[in-house]
C-alpha cells in the first residue's frame, strides 16, 4: 500500500506543469510584455503561483511603472525558493514563436530592470534538446531605484539556440521591461 501511494505521489508529481506558456505567434518577441491573456504576457513560460506551491507571490503587469510601452511585467515576492530555475519566480524564453535565435552567431540581449529589495538572477546560453550552457549574467541583491539598462553579447555555436532565463530568489519586488535580442554578426564555424 505505501509503495502504491509513493508511486502514485510521484507519479502526479511529474504530471505537474513546470511553467505556464500562453502562445500568440503574432506578438512576436513580446518583449515590453504588452500583449497579455489572462493577465499574463504571451509567449513567454512563466513560473507562476500555479506552479509553485511553496511560493507566495504575484506576477502582474504593471500599468504605472514601466519603461517601454503602456506596462512592465512585475513581481512581487512574499515567499519563494533560493535555488533559481523552474523552482523560483521567473520565466524562461527559447523564442520558438518568433524563430529561434540560431548559431552559428553572435547576439545582443538587452533589457530595463527596477528591483525593490528583492534578488533576482539573469542568464542566458546556448542550448539545445538535450543540454545547454547557461551563464549567469547577473545576480543582484540591492534595490535599483531608477530603471537600469542591462545588455550583454552572447555567442551561440552552430546546431544550438539561445536561452534566456529570470528568477527572483528572495523576496521583494522586481520589474523587467524592453527584453530585445539583436543579431550582431554570423560567427565562423
């Protein structure tokens, strides 16, 4: 009987969605998060309440304070997990709906952020099915007051795609607005 229910447990336990994924081709990158449904920005797989059950916080879009267009994607964080990835606040983006972006080459990622206490980690990579190397491209712990311009260039070999990955892993709450990806140049192989 108890090995019933452990199978049974872990069994619904891999059943669980690691993220949620609105998808509408037609927004493209989405970068400045202005096309939502459902209160959440398309074409992006977020960790969100419903995903993390030992998490307290919202996701929201935030029509007050933002830099690029009429809202920001924000976070707002009572409780969650240190450890990053699918277990932390955040989201995650391979561009499928807008075309993967492809090595061999060279890209520039930007983007705008605002933290108010909380501390968050960016990072981005090659990847692929079945591995990747991501970097962290940022880990930052003090609160940013005023918009912050972040921007980073990344090299993507042939045969991977690029990653891009946020997550708040301490309390407080962090905006995230503009997120654009640039092709800079066709890398030798």
């Amino acid at each position: 009987m108890v090995a019933f229910m452990l199978n049974t447990f872990f069994t619904l336990l891999a059943c669980a969605p690691m993220s949620e994924h609105i998808k509408d081709p037609s927004a493209g990158l989405n970068g400045s998060f202005e096309v939502a449904r459902d209160g959440l920005p398309v074409n992006w797989l977020l960790y969100t309440p419903k995903t993390l059950a030992d998490a307290d916080f919202a996701i929201s879009l935030d029509t007050h304070i933002y830099r690029e267009g009429k809202q920001s994607l924000k976070f707002s964080v009572e409780k969650c997990s240190p450890s990053g990835g699918w277990r932390s606040p955040g989201f995650t983006n391979e561009f499928f709906s807008v075309g993967k972006y492809s090595g061999p080459a060279r890209y520039r990622l930007s983007c705008w952020v605002k933290n108010d206490g909380a501390a968050f980690h960016i990072s981005a990579g090659a990847v692929n099915e079945k591995s990747g190397d991501m970097q962290t491209l940022m880990e930052e712990e003090r609160s940013i007051n005023e918009w912050k311009f972040l921007e980073w260039d990344i090299e993507i070999p042939a045969q991977r795609w690029l990653r891009l990955q946020l997550n708040v892993v301490k309390p407080g709450r962090f905006w995230i607005d503009d997120i654009r990806v640039e092709k800079l140049a066709t890398t030798p192989q």
